[in-house]
C-alpha cells in the first residue's frame, strides 16, 4: 500500500511562482520514476514533468525552462517549482508514481491532484 500526499496548490497572479510537493509513503522497495500531470479543463491529462531514479529529468515544451522538477530521497518527496507561471498553467496537478513494492511487483500510484490557478 502506497499513498501519495499532495501540496502546495494554490492562486497565484501571473508571473509568479509556486513550489508543489508530493509526499510518498508506503511499503515501496524502489522508486522507479515519478512525475507530475496537469488537467485543464477540456484537456486531455498531460505529462508536465518526470524525474527517473537516475536523476534524468523532462520537460513538457510549454513548460521547460520556468518550471523545475527535483526530488528528495531521505524524504521520498518530489517537488515541482513553478516559476514565471502564466494563466494558461491553470490546471489540477497531479503527482504520479512508478515503483517496485517490497513483493518486487511493479505498482503505479497516482496522487488526488491539487489545484493550480493562475489569474492575469
């Protein structure tokens, strides 16, 4: 059993920044990848950002070079700061995670999503 919890959501004015956190628990052997989506409304969910167990990270095109996603081990938290934020960021955000359970199975747990608005 695996819980993700989420934070940091919130209204920001445009230009702006805002830092989301998601906070891994649970009987996880390894951590594989983990990665944030979004939701806009009348979209399609859409990768923002991964970061795998290597440290390799990507980036959605609209949001390369003002968002930066990173993650903490001792912790097992990830973290997306999100800097310069437009109103076209509005979204859920959701927190995604790729594993291996402590029975070597492979598990994908995904977050309640926390809600991003920018205004103009």
């Amino acid at each position: 059993q695996v819980q993700l919890v989420e934070s940091g959501g919130g209204l920001v004015q445009a230009g702006g920044s805002l830092r989301l956190s998601c906070a891994a628990s649970g009987s996880i052997f390894r951590i594989n990848a983990m990665g944030w989506y979004r939701q806009a409304p009348g979209k399609q969910r859409e990768l923002v950002a991964t970061i795998t167990s290597g440290g390799s990270t990507n980036y959605e095109d609209s949001v390369k070079g003002r968002f930066t996603i990173s993650r903490d081990n001792a912790k097992n938290t990830m973290y997306l700061q999100m800097n310069s934020l437009k109103p076209e960021d509005t979204a859920v955000y959701y927190c995604n995670l790729k594993s291996t359970t402590t029975r070597l199975t492979p598990l994908e747990v995904w977050g309640q999503g926390t809600l991003v608005t920018v205004s103009p």
